[in-house]
C-alpha cells in the first residue's frame, strides 16, 4: 500500500540553524512561541531536520512520499522564503516531495496572489498550511478572500489549521471558532479545504454535517486523542474525507522519545485506515480530474470574492 503524508513541516536551512533567533530578527514571534518551546524535561517539542533527513525517515517508515506544508508566517518576507526553499527541495527530490505555498492573507490581495502565482510556477501545488486567526487576518479580509477565490479557480486545495478546542492550554495557542471554517467552507463552495488536526472535531460537534467541500487531516493526533480517535471518525465521516498527515517533525509521542513516524503509521493501520486514507485522498485532491500529476494550467487570478 502506498503511504503519503500529507502534513509534514520542513524549514529552511537559515531557520534550522538558530530558530529562536531567527524568529526574533524576523518578526515571527508566533511561530517561535509554538515551534522553539522545550518540553518540562527540557527535550523540544519538535525537530528541525534538514530535507535529506526527512527523506531518511520517510524511508524508516515506509512512507512513499510528504507534502510540505507551509507554515501561518505573520510576514509576508518569511512567506517567500519558504516557498523558495519548497521550490529548491522539489527539484531535489521529485519523486519523494510535493509542497504547498504559504501566503500572509493580512499583507492583501496583490502580495498573496503575486506570491501564488510565483510558487504555481515552481510546482507547488495547493495553499497551506494557512491561520488566519494567528495571522492577524478575520474571515472577510481582502487577502484571504481573495486566496481562496484564487485556489478555487486554480484546482488547489487549501489547508487551513484548525486548533482542537479539547486541547489544553499550552505556549502559542489561539482559539479557532469551529464555525469559522464552516462558514468560509459555504462561502466559498468551489475550493477545497482541508482542515488540520482532524478538524478540530468539526463534523462531530453536533452542529449538522459539515459542508461537502471538507476533508480533514490527522495531524498531531497522538498529542490530543487516543488511539480510538481513528474508528470514530472514520465510522462517522467516512474515509474518504481523511488524509493521513503527521505534523513531522512534531514529536508525536513525547513519552517515548524512540517512537516516531513508524509508530504514527501503525497507529493510522490499527485504527482501520486504508488506502484512501494513506495516500489516495490526497491524490484525487491534487488532480481532481485524473488526468495528470501535475498541477492544472487553470487562470491563476480568480475574483477577489
């Protein structure tokens, strides 16, 4: 069965080498207050490995490929940088990577969708991981509007990050009112969103189904839900509107220092995911038509709506 994961995180090397202190040079006190805390035994929450190193796990896991998602940067210099540093790891590495572009929905409309425009040349292939709570944008700005008018019109599925409300207090948290991606979700039908974190539990809140346009990814499972997360939410959403993701590089299992992707995997298979799942949902998100695995030659300006 081949296995894709659909939430992977990687920076470039600049930010690897001193990520408290680039953060605090570069106007990202955000992303340092979530991705540069230590644990109370003083290990760190998460890794910052190189992309050659990604590849040597991946391969521990038996996971075929990752999608690198980018992260809710506040400005919009960190937005470019990771693209261009996406753009540099998919030449590298083709066949084992696809990669998503990050966009800051606050700087408006003509910053986001220049940037768009730019990553869809290099080949990336869908926006994300986005927080327009945490990037100081509410649901009717201009910028965001006008992304996901763009993703729609452009074929490209969008990733939004989605706190779960039953996580507990920890560094870095905002709250994401679950009805906010329901609504975006209904204003926007043409684009396609996947919602991180399975969504924050969102189908399951008792609020009516979600909206046709959802899927849902399962990162950071382990650091919220037990393992019988899986049965539950495939038995009342269905398979088909689940992505496998880890949040690599995410220690998942803070308990057991050893386990890691391997241990998430067997996991997701315990739990009843299948082939869909571990890789086809995704495809089928990123050529809808089937046709190709590259992505569509769609206009890259949709309406501001």
């Amino acid at each position: 069965m081949r296995i894709l994961d659909a939430h992977v995180h990687l920076y470039p090397p600049e930010i690897n080498r001193d990520p408290a202190g680039w953060a605090a040079t570069h106007g990202e006190p955000h992303w340092a207050l979530l991705c540069t805390r230590r644990r109370r035994d003083g290990r760190p929450v998460q890794g910052f490995p190189s992309a050659e190193e990604l590849i040597r796990e991946l391969d521990a896991a038996g996971i075929e490929r990752a999608l690198l998602l980018g992260w809710y940067w506040e400005q919009p210099a960190s937005c470019a940088l990771q693209n261009r540093f996406f753009a540099a790891c998919l030449r590298a590495h083709p066949d084992r990577l696809l990669a998503f572009a990050t966009v800051p929905p606050a700087a408006g409309p003509a910053v986001c969708l220049a940037e768009l425009e730019r990553a869809r040349d290099e080949g990336l292939r869908g926006v994300g991981e986005l927080s327009p709570h945490a990037q100081h944008a509410d649901l009717s700005a201009p910028g965001l509007e006008a992304v996901l008018a763009w993703a729609g019109a452009a074929g490209w599925p969008v990733n939004l990050h989605v706190t779960d409300p039953a996580a507990g207090p920890y560094p870095g948290r905002i709250a994401t009112p679950l009805a906010d991606f329901r609504a975006l979700a209904l204003r926007f039908p043409g684009t396609r969103f996947i919602l991180a974190h399975w969504g924050g539990l969102l189908p399951l809140a008792g609020e009516g189904p979600a909206p046709a346009n959802v899927w849902y990814d399962t990162a950071a499972s382990p650091l919220v839900h037990g393992p019988g997360i899986w049965e539950t939410f495939l038995r009342a959403v269905g398979p088909e509107r689940v992505l496998f993701g880890s949040d690599h590089p995410l220690h998942l299992y803070p308990r057991e220092p050893g386990a890691g992707l391997a241990r998430f995997v067997a996991e997701a298979r315990a739990g009843g995911a299948g082939a869909a799942v571990f890789g086809g949902n995704l495809l089928s998100l990123l050529d809808p038509a089937g046709t190709s695995a590259t992505p569509s030659g769609a206009p890259g300006s949709g309406p501001p709506g």
